[in-house]
C-alpha cells in the first residue's frame, strides 16, 4: 500500500512564506543593513532618521518622513519591525523584531541586492497582494 505525502501546509508553510515576503522586502526597501542594526538597539522615528547627517549611510535614497512611514508601515505588516510602546501607548518610533533579526542573520554584511524579478515581485506583494 501506498502512502501519499502530503505537501506542507498550515503554520509551517505560512510562516515560510511570511520569511520569504518579508526577506524579499528587505533587498527591495530603501534601507541599508546600518538602519537595520540601528533599530535593533535602540528606537527611531522617521523624522529623526530623515533628520540625521548620517541618513545616506542608513537609507540607500533620501527619504522624505512620509516615505519612511509609508514603507516602515509595509515592514510592521510583514512582521519586521514594531512600534515601541511607551507609558502613553504607541510612539512613532520603530523597533526591529525578533523576525526581523532573524533574517538579518542570514546576511552577514549589507543585504544583496534584488534583482528586476524581485523588485516586481516584492511590488505585486505590496500593492496588488490578492494576485
């Protein structure tokens, strides 16, 4: 008798797919892993971080406060940043999650960079995540 194998499916596959989503929006984002090991110590907000003489060495573009919101937003949703929570509730400040670290790990030096096929797909994901 024959035993059919089932491919994955529930949690394990979701989560698989959540890392790959979230791996693919990290090469494809404007910010450089120096952003990433930024936030992992200590919180930031957009305006502090558009606000910084240093901002070229932690985003690969300038960004405008809004910009940073908007794709720090997509992160928060895909689980790899969080905002910090202070005694009057949610602050505008970010946070780097354990997710988050989790991937960095993988790379150990800048995140390579993505190819044409995964900027469209990481669009497609973001902007159109029915199809």
């Amino acid at each position: 008798m024959q035993h059919r194998v089932e491919p994955p499916s529930g949690p394990l596959l979701n989560d698989r797919r959540a890392l790959k989503r979230a791996a693919l929006a990290l090469r494809c984002l404007p910010f450089r892993r120096a952003f990433y090991d930024e936030v992992s110590d200590r919180a930031l907000s957009s305006t502090a971080l558009c606000s910084r003489n240093d901002a070229s060495s932690l985003c690969r573009r300038n960004l405008t406060p809004d910009r940073a919101e908007a794709d720090w937003i997509w992160l928060i949703q895909l689980g790899v940043l969080r905002r910090e929570v202070d005694g009057q509730g949610l602050t505008e400040r970010v946070r780097l999650t354990p997710m988050g670290r989790e991937l960095l790990a993988k790379w150990p030096g800048e995140t390579p960079p993505p190819s044409g096929l995964d900027r469209l797909l990481h669009a497609l994901h973001r902007w159109r995540p029915r199809l």
